[in-house]
C-alpha cells in the first residue's frame, strides 16, 4: 500500500495548511502520484508550533469526512515533540494503530531521550522517530577530509531499542544524513512533511521505484 507517514494538512491547527480547499488540492495532487493513506500528524508539544490537542480533535471530526472522501484514506496521528511531559499526557497516535511519531529538538541533543522513549516504549507504543536526518548531533563525520557522515552509536543504539526511522521523501536527492540511511538500510519509513502548497517539500512519487527502499505498509 502507498503510505504517506507525515503531513500537516488537517486545516487550521498548528503551521501546516489553514484551509480545508488547499487540503484537498494537495491531496488530489498526492493521489495522481499514487498515494493510497495518509496520515494527518499535526504538530504536538512542539515548542515552535503550539497547539491544543482538543482543538486537533474538533478540526479532525469537523473534516474527517471530507478528507476521507477522494478515494485515499485518511488517518489521524500526531508529531509529537519529546519531552518528559508526554509521559503523563494523552497522546494521538497514528490511527488505530500503537504507533507514535516523535520528533526530537533539531539543536541539542535531549538529556531524556533514551530514558523517555523507553517509558513509552513499556506503555505500549512503537515509537517512529520523525526525519532523523534533521538531528545533526546523531550523526558524524567518517574520515579525515570530506569524510562521509556517519549515523552515531545513538541511532544504533535507538535501532537496537526496536525504534523505527522516518526520513523525508524530500530529503533524500539533498541531504547525506539521508543519503547514508538509505543506503544502510536505516530508514525504515518516508514521509512528505507536506505543510502547504507551495513549501518546497516534494509530495511523494510512488512510482518511483525508491519508495520501495522503504516499509510504510509493514508498519502503519
Ligand atoms: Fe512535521
């Protein structure tokens, strides 16, 4: 199945689209590259996009409907930003199933991140790291000069910890945090990040044949 993990195209919640018209737009434009699920994940905790978890609810069942309604089947989840709070907070996952998208600090690594994701972990959630190519500090150089990145003990650590890793879809042409979790077989999920039209974020071509170097449809 043709799975987009990550979109921000639930109207007028957090920094993705404010209108339910440009949804549908981009979602009839996500459905002629093949798209067959998506998952709405507004922003959660995020220090940079506040929002309220009840107004993400009343904009889901005010739109759900509508959305659901193009012949591409569309999922509430969240992007839920890590911090010790969302251990004592009721969290959206990604439909029915256990699965949470978490995305870290994109400055410093946090002090908590092991220690909090293991307690989601024991409360039953599989945990999706969301675009870990953005987390410079879980990545390092290889060689002495123009030295390839390298994914850090951290991510082999966080894989051993049965941690999934999503990358953007538009992140792997550019960016060689990607580059190197494709190619080692990392990344375990792609996904647009599709805030609006027109953010310079490539919607997912499902026709290309590297959509196949990932398992959304194993895990979501
Ligand atoms: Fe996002």
């Amino acid at each position: 199945m043709n799975i987009d993990s990550h979109s921000h195209l639930l109207p007028a919640v957090d920094d993705g689209v404010e209108e339910i018209e440009e949804s549908l737009a981009i979602l009839e434009e996500m459905k002629l590259k093949g798209l067959q699920r998506l998952y709405l994940t507004p922003h959660f905790f995020s220090p940079r996009s506040p929002t309220d978890p009840a107004e993400i609810m009343k904009r889901w069942h005010e739109f759900r409907l509508e959305l659901n309604n193009h012949s591409v089947e569309v999922l509430l989840g969240s992007e839920i930003f890590l911090r010790p709070e969302v251990l004592e907070s009721d969290l959206i996952a990604m439909g029915e199933s256990n699965c949470l998208l978490i995305e870290l600090s994109t400055q410093r690594k946090p002090h908590y991140l092991l220690e909090v994701i293991e307690k989601l972990q024991k409360k039953g959630f599989r945990i999706i790291l969301a675009h870990l190519e953005r987390y410079h500090y879980l990545f390092k150089r290889g060689g002495l000069i123009f030295g390839k990145t390298e994914p850090t003990d951290d991510i082999h650590k966080l894989r051993d910890m049965g941690v999934l890793f999503q990358v953007n879809w538009n992140s792997l042409d550019k960016d060689p945090n990607a580059r190197v979790l494709v190619d080692r077989r990392i990344a375990d999920i792609t996904g647009s990040d599709k805030h609006k039209r027109g953010d310079n974020r490539l919607i997912i071509d499902f026709h290309d044949d590297r959509y196949r170097l990932f398992l959304n449809d194993s895990f979501l």
